[in-house]
C-alpha cells in the first residue's frame, strides 16, 4: 500500500472504532488535497455516526502548506523564501470544502507544516 492508494473507507471504519476503544476521540491529517486519505477518513466517522449518532470522533485537518521546490532535487533545493502558490491554494481550497462538508466532525484546520520553522 502506498500514499496514493491509503486504507480504504471500509478498513478505516474498522481503525476508527479500534481507536475509539482506546479512548481517541481526535485524529489529526497531515494534507487535504495531494492525497485522499483525509476525505477517506472524514467519511468514514460520517458512515458510523450514521449508524450510531452518539458515536464520538473529530479531526484536526492539516492544510500542507510547503516551499517553492520542495519536492525538488534541481538547484538549489527548496526556496523558503517563496510557497509553492498551486499547491497551497489547492490545499487551504480542500481544508475549507471538507471543513464545510463535516461541519460536526471537522474542529480544527492547521496550517503550516513542521519545516515552517524558518
């Protein structure tokens, strides 16, 4: 299994409520458009709370935001001086349609990424 093809719906269902037993009642994603697994994930807390309205699960989206020539090995490498535009548009677009798409499940949008540091 790779990034592009993440757990389905159906076996992060079955995540979802193993985590719930532990006593987790919020996830957090790591990007909202490059990948699918954080709509994945917010559909399938919708699917049990469809089935179970007093079942309880939130998530922290993370809107990825990166440098200009992050994922580059030209040049010079990353410039952090500028942002990829394309991309974190693309994300902060995504962060807010699945925000507004699970309004009940969505608590928090994070933007920014571990190397912002800088």
């Amino acid at each position: 299994m790779t990034r592009n093809d993440g757990p389905s719906v159906e076996q992060l269902i079955d995540d979802v409520k193993i985590l719930d037993a532990m006593g987790i009642k919020i996830l957090r994603t790591y990007n909202t458009s490059q990948y699918s697994q954080a709509e994945r994930l917010l559909e399938a807390i919708a699917r049990i709370q469809r089935d179970d309205p007093s079942f309880e699960m939130y998530v922290m989206l993370r809107a990825w935001i990166e440098a200009k020539n992050s994922w580059t090995r030209e040049g010079a490498g990353p410039d952090h001086t500028l942002g990829n535009v394309a991309n974190n548009t693309r994300e902060i677009e995504a962060a807010v349609r699945l925000a507004n798409s699970y309004p009940t499940i969505v608590k928090a949008i994070a933007v920014g990424n571990e190397a912002m540091v800088q």
